[in-house]
C-alpha cells in the first residue's frame, strides 16, 4: 500500500484491501472526481478547491468545507447555492448537475439582534 491508498474493509465479510483515493472517495475504481471550488458569499475569503465525486450530497460537501475554513464554520449557520439556487443537504452533485469546474457559493446565515441604540 503506497501512501496515497487507503484501507477499507468489506461490509459482510471483513476483509481489508488497499484503495486509490479516488475509490474511496467516490465509492468505486471507475467513478471520477470532479474539481470544483466553493467560494464564501459572505465575508471574504479565497475560494476553495476541492475534488467532489458525483455522489456526494451538499450536506457532505458543507461539512467539509466547514471545517476548512479558519475559524471552523458550524455546518448548521451555512447554505451552498449553485446557479442561483438554495440547494438542499440531501441534493448530489450529480442531482444538482455540477461539472467540472463548476463554482458553488456558501452562504452564511446569520443571526439578527438589537441595534444598539434603537430601544
């Protein structure tokens, strides 16, 4: 096993093999990932790369850019659009028909208050 595989163990009998990245992260040896970048809507901040399979839900994909971002964004106070529109956690990639190189934008909501001032 070279150091870009990955072992993972079979379901129903257990055993571990070696995998190429790109097996494990899209879930089999002919699927290909995507580069996409997600950019910050809000707030600044340079965009980022990522490789994406198909099957990857916006959910999965908000948490893994939630955790990229400095300080660590909570995946509950952020959205992803793509082409305009809200997407929901549960939507993959492909459901949503991102390509390669395509742009999703994360949105982060925030929390309104009092002005200070207008009570």
């Amino acid at each position: 096993m070279n150091t870009d595989d990955t072992a993972v163990s079979c379901g129903s009998c257990g055993v571990r093999r070696a995998v190429s990245e790109n097996e494990y992260m899209t879930g089999g040896p002919n699927k290909k990932l995507m580069k996409i970048k997600v950019i910050p809507a809000v707030g600044g901040g340079e965009p980022i790369e990522l490789d994406v399979a198909e099957t990857e839900t916006a959910g999965e994909l908000k948490k893994r850019v939630s955790v990229m971002r400095t300080p660590p964004l909570p995946v509950d106070t952020a959205s992803l659009t793509f082409q305009g529109r809200a997407v929901a956690d549960n939507q993959t990639m492909k459901d949503l028909g991102v390509k390669d190189g395509d742009k999703l934008f994360l949105v982060t909501n925030t929390q309104g208050g009092t002005i200070f001032g207008s009570e």
